[in-house]
C-alpha cells in the first residue's frame, strides 16, 4: 500500500495553512541543518515563499546553500506531510507590504493579524524574501490506515460497519 500523495494532493496540501519546518544545511565541517518553524505561502504551480530576518541564520544558511527544504503536516488524525526541496530563485530585499499582510491573516485571526502587522512594522525593511522552486516532493498521506484501524476498532467492540451493517437494516 503507497501512502504517497499525487502531485496535485500535495500542492493542494501545501497550499492549506500548515506552520512549516524549513530546513538548510549548516557551514563546514559539519553541516549540521538548521530546521525552524516558519510561515510560508505557496499556491499551486507556484514557488514557495518565506520571509526572514535579513541576518538570521536561516537566511544566511539559505544564502550559501542556495536551497531549502520546507515540510508541512497534519498532526491530527489522518496524519499527512509534505516535504518539498528546491533551489532559491530570488532573494529579495526587503518585503511587499501586501505579500507580508496576506501572510499574517493566513495565519492570525483578522484582529491578530492587524496587531501583529502594527507591532513588526520593522520586518519591512529588516528582513528579506525568499522564494524557492519545488522540486523534489516526499508525501504520505495515512487516510487509509487510519481508516482499517476505525473498523477494526468498530468490529472489536461488536458495532457495524460500513462494509458490514447490522442484521435488518442492510
């Protein structure tokens, strides 16, 4: 049974609000990965975009690796991810006004976002932005499995289910 998602599902997934985990690789000699929670905003067929401090880490990691690594799940049941790499197209100086208003009320509620956009004014000219191009896409989605155990659970407690309903009423 493969629980990879098809491209479309994963770029619908990808395109759903998740807080996703950017990962870059770290400077010689050990390389370790940085991997930090982040918002991104991503449309299908699109590019990836993050915004971060001019002089993070991330961004300097970022601008040496030239790639990224971004994955999104769903912690609630049925588990899914998407994990998606590619290089970095653009690293812009700077962020759009509107681009950093869309990404704050796709994660806050209306008033959050408002708050939030008044108290970071600064992120307008201190931090940078970075698109990716997604290139490599790893997935699962375990919607099935979740499902088999549901019924098994149902068949261990002596309820009906689906495939099989209660005598008189199939």
């Amino acid at each position: 049974m493969s629980f990879s998602m098809t491209r479309a599902a994963c770029e619908r997934f990808l395109a759903d609000v998740h807080v996703g985990v950017l990962s870059v690789t770290g400077p010689e000699p050990d390389g370790a990965p940085l991997s930090v929670p982040i918002w991104y905003s991503y449309r299908p067929g699109g590019l990836v975009t993050v915004l971060t401090g001019r002089e993070s880490a991330k961004a300097r990691r970022i601008r040496a690796a030239r790639r990224f690594t971004l994955c999104a799940q769903q912690e609630q049941t049925p588990c899914r991810y998407v994990s998606v790499s590619g290089p970095v197209v653009a690293i812009e100086d700077g962020i759009n006004p509107a681009e950093r208003a869309a990404l704050a009320h796709r994660y806050l509620p209306p008033a959050g976002a408002e708050a939030y956009l008044v108290a970071t004014a600064e992120q307008l000219t201190a931090d940078v932005t970075v698109r990716m191009r997604p290139e490599r896409w790893l997935s699962a989605d375990f919607s099935a499995v979740t499902a088999h155990i549901a019924a098994l659970e149902r068949q261990q407690a002596g309820l009906p289910t689906p495939e099989h309903p209660p005598p008189g009423r199939g």
